[in-house]
C-alpha cells in the first residue's frame, strides 16, 4: 500500500502571502478610490462648481438681403456666393433707361418752373412802372381838370369838357387802383421767399428728387462688407420691390446662441466670461466671450406651432433657454467663424454679481449709410439747375 501524501510544510505560508497582497491592494486601490475622490472634490469645490458648460451651441449672425426698390429688369449681377463684397460696392444693376428718362423730363420741368418764378420777380418791378405811370396820368388828369374849373367861371370853357375832365381823373383813378391791385396780386406770390425757396420751384425740385432716387436706385450697393449668401436673381430677370435677390453676412458680427437647460440658468448673469471652442477649430482655439443677453422664451415656446402638454400620458421634458454670447472682434478677425457652425460654451459663474437674467440690456444698433449719398447728389443737381435757370 501508498503511503498517505503529505502536504508541504511552506503551503500554509504562500496562502498567507497571497492573502496578504490581495489585502494591500485592496487597500491601496481603496487609498487610490480616496484620494481621487478627494481630489475630484477639491477640484468640485474650488473650481467646477462655478462652471457650467454646453455643447448645444451654435454661431449665428445677421443675413442682410438685398431687395430692389423699385421694379425693373436686371443687366448685370456683379457677383455670386461665397464671394466677400465690400460695404457700397454695387452688386445687381437694374435696367436705367425708363428713370433716365423721368429724370431728365423732371429736370426740364424744375427749369421751365424757375423761370416763371423769375418772371414773378420780375413783374413786380413791371408793375412799379405801371403806377408810377398811372400816378402821373392821375396827377395831369387832375390839373386839367383844376385849370378847366378855373377858366369855366368866366364861360371861356363849357361844361361838356369840364364833365370829360372829371371823367378822365375818374378813368386814372380806376388804372391807378388796378395797377396797385396787380402789383399786390403779384407780390402776395412772391412776399417773404426767394425764387430757389418759392412753393412752386419746391414742388418741382421735390419730382426732381423722387425722379433721381429711382434714377440711383437703379443700381444696388451692398449695404454692409461680408459674404455673399443665398443669391437667386438672374441678368434678365424682372424684379419689383421687395424681391429677395441675395443676402450679405457680415462675419465680424456674429455670435454664439448657446442653449442652456433650466437648472443651468440659476447662476448664469449677463457679463460673465465665457470659454467658447469651435469644432472647426478644435480645443486649441479658446474665444473669450461673454454672456449679452437671454431669449424671453425657449425654442419650444416661441416656435410657429408651439407645443401642447394637455394630455394624459404627459412626460416632463427638461427645456433648453437660448443665452446670446458675444465674441471679440479682435478674436472673430483672426480665427472667422461661419453662420451655423457648433460650438462648446462653458460659462465662469463663480461671479454673481453681474445682471440678472430679467434684466434689459442695451438695443444693438445696426445700420448703414450707403443710401444717405442718394439725397446729398440729389440736392446738388437740384441748386445746379435753379441757378443755371434763375
């Protein structure tokens, strides 16, 4: 028979051994669990919590459309998507012929209107001499008839020719009223103006100058510098007002709308700094904008067919507030972003100090002065034509 097998003396050691590495390392994995969570609770305490980030955000800005004022058909369209045009730089021509020619039959018109005016002016002296004549006819008519009355006592003259010369004072009396009539009629046309500020010569200069807008809006100035977008209009197309033919984005204006859940919103103020990157550009480009404004409603409640919740199997859904960021122009120049595009906000709301959310902010003003040239050319042909006519 075997003998019975025995186990080695060092069995007992190697478990105890193993035992004792499995209880260091769960001891040290515990210690490691610790610290990291100690370490992320610093990290939570002393700097998260005053973060709150997104990555529903996206660049918007302003889309410029270019309309026609006035109807016509197009000649020529200088240029085409993607293209950058430059703030007054014409665009779309529309056909001038039909404006030329108002415009030149309301110049004709403002010239012939002037120097009737003139002729008021003129008139007023005409009908000075015309007094000045009739008094002298008045003063003789008056001494005949004083030399006549003299001599009838004696019968040297009869009383037929004495009744003639009170019938001729009468007669200059009257020509001498009518002239004074005249001459008042005429100086109430021209009493307290000039011939380039009398009524008639601005109601002609006022067609002249609706004549020479059309005239300039014949042709269309981009009214701000950016990116072609969104042409349509075609060279022989026909256009009336209104009629959208291209849009022009202007990329050194655009801006971050970031949409922040609801429990987001209760540290977030207007002023507060803001780390936005763009996928575009990856990690290693940081815009430092900072929070504008809030939209006075969520996507949901301001959509052209807003949601309805009054059902039976309703189901909570967390909303999303649209915050408006602005970006430096310094930044934007250096690294353009496009209309659209994602982006990553993370806002620093460690202060609160800034204005609440309800709070008003300042209006962003928008405008362009390409147009305002338009009246200044116009009011300079304008005194050309008085003063070649006056």
């Amino acid at each position: 028979m075997n003998a019975p097998q025995t186990k080695p003396a060092d069995a007992p050691t190697r478990q105890s051994r193993q035992s004792g590495k499995r209880k260091a390392l769960l001891v040290l994995l515990a210690a490691s669990l610790a610290m990291a969570g100690a370490a992320y609770g610093a990290y939570y305490y002393l700097d998260a919590q005053y973060h709150v980030d997104t990555d529903d955000a996206y660049v918007n800005g302003n889309v410029v459309q270019i309309t026609p004022q006035i109807s016509g058909t197009v000649v020529a369209v200088n240029t085409d998507n993607t293209r950058i045009v430059k703030q007054g730089e014409p665009v779309v021509q529309i056909d001038p012929a039909d404006a030329k020619i108002a415009l030149q039959q309301a110049e004709a018109n403002l010239g012939q209107t002037v120097r009737q005016v003139h002729g008021l002016y003129v008139g007023d002296d005409k009908y000075r001499a015309d007094i000045a004549q009739r008094e002298s006819d008045l003063s003789k008519a008056q001494d005949d008839l004083r030399r006549r009355l003299a001599t009838g006592m004696t019968g040297a003259v009869s009383d037929e020719e004495i009744s003639h010369a009170r019938d001729a004072v009468r007669s200059a009396q009257a020509a001498l009223d009518a002239a004074r009539q005249q001459l008042g009629a005429n100086r109430a046309l021209t009493a307290n103006t000039s011939v380039a500020n009398h009524p008639d010569v601005q109601a002609s200069a006022a067609r002249v100058r609706d004549a020479y807008l059309a005239y300039a809006r014949t042709t269309l100035p981009a009214p701000v510098s950016g990116y072609v977008a969104q042409r349509t209009v075609q060279v022989g197309q026909r256009v009336s007002p209104g009629t959208p033919l291209m849009s022009v984005v202007p990329l050194n204006q655009v801006w971050v709308d970031a949409n922040f859940k609801e429990w987001q919103l209760r540290h977030i103020r207007i002023g507060q700094p803001v780390a936005l990157t763009a996928d575009v550009y990856g990690s290693r480009v940081i815009y430092h904008g900072k929070v504008a404004g809030f939209t006075p409603g969520t996507g949901s409640a301001l959509a052209l067919l807003p949601a309805q919740n009054a059902t039976g199997n309703w189901i909570k859904v967390v909303q999303r507030l649209p915050v408006r960021i602005e970006i430096p122009p310094a930044e934007l120049e250096k690294h353009p972003l496009r209309v659209g595009l994602s982006m990553n906000a993370d806002v620093d709301v460690k202060d609160v100090a800034g204005d609440p959310p309800d709070t008003a902010t300042p209006v962003s003003a928008y405008k362009t002065d390409v147009f305002a040239k338009y009246g200044d050319e116009a009011d300079t042909a304008i005194a050309k034509i008085i003063a070649a006519n006056e």
